[in-house]
C-alpha cells in the first residue's frame, strides 16, 4: 500500500506552530490582527476633500496566552516564570522577529507591551497579554548625479574641492548696510 505523500509530487506546506519569536506558550487564547491603511485627505476650494495617496501602517497583534507550570521544567524553574522571562528578554533585545500566529505568520515584529495577571487562581501560570507591532524597515542608498545631468549644478551638485580660501576683511560700510548702522 502507498502513501498518498510518496504519490504526490507537490511540495507540503507544514505551518509552524503558533509561537512569539521562537517562544512557544502552552495555549493562545485569544488572537487579534490589525492591518491599517493610512488614507491621505486635503481640503481644496469648496470645502471638497481629495485623497492622492494612501499607505499601509505597521501591522499590530494582541495576543491573550498562558504557560502552565505543570510538566516541569528541566532547570528546575518554574515553567511560567521561565516563559515571562524569555518573554522579557525578547522584547529587551529591541531585535526584530518573526510571529507565527492561528491565521498568518509576520516578519519584523516587536513585542510593545506584555501584561502578566497572577491571582490566587493563576499563581502557578503564566497568563499573559502581548501587544506586539511591526516594524518597518527601510534601505537607504546614495546616487551621485553627475552635474552634467543636473539644471542647477551651481546650487544642487556636491562640493567640490578647491583648495584652501584666504580670509578677507570685511568693510565697514558693509557692516553697516547688514545691521542697519
């Protein structure tokens, strides 16, 4: 008997399990996805508004999950104190990284803010909330444009080098022109 993997030549695709930079808490809860398109207006003659431009904003997740002491740890700690610190240290790192949720995986991401509640009902969990954003990242690159290729050469082209200039002692009838004397 065959399998129906070995017959098919497609690649399968395996989503990764949900997890925040690498971290992968017991149960999610709750999952919450903004996706924000930023619509320019201005107001022209008449009162009327145009729109000439629109921009995507960062995409921000909140994240409702926990981490359960139960299993045990391998160093001994707490299970939950071991998830909030790793937690903690992601988001000290200030480092961009990847957030594999239920409905999509993101690249770039920041965690925002973490909230963790212990009550006597959650003592020995992690409940926490991640309010998590991301971060756009742009490239900059420099062009030199030679001054055969540019209309005002004289005001826009880089500085060029010519040598050392001799100081010159300004004029008083100048000076009094510039300040008003």
């Amino acid at each position: 008997m065959s399998s129906v993997l070995s017959n098919n030549s497609s690649a399968v695709y395996v989503r990764p399990s949900r997890s925040i930079g690498g971290i992968v808490l017991d149960v999610t809860v709750s999952e919450q996805h903004q996706d924000e398109l930023e619509i320019t207006s201005h107001p022209v003659e008449q009162g009327a508004e145009i729109t000439d431009h629109a921009f995507a904003k960062p995409a921000t997740v909140s994240i409702e999950a926990g981490h359960s002491d139960s299993g045990g740890s391998s160093t001994g700690d707490s299970r939950a104190v071991e998830a909030y610190e790793a937690l903690l240290k992601l988001q000290d790192s200030r480092e961009p990284f990847d957030l594999v949720t239920g409905k999509r995986a993101y690249t770039n991401m920041l965690i925002r803010s973490l909230a963790v509640t212990t009550d006597k009902a959650t003592e020995h969990v992690l409940s926490v909330r991640a309010e998590l954003q991301e971060v756009k990242i742009a490239t900059v690159q420099t062009v030199s444009v030679p001054k055969s290729r540019q209309k005002h050469a004289a005001r826009t082209a880089s500085p060029s080098k010519t040598g050392q200039k001799q100081v010159k002692a300004a004029n008083s009838s100048g000076l009094r022109q510039l300040f008003g004397g």
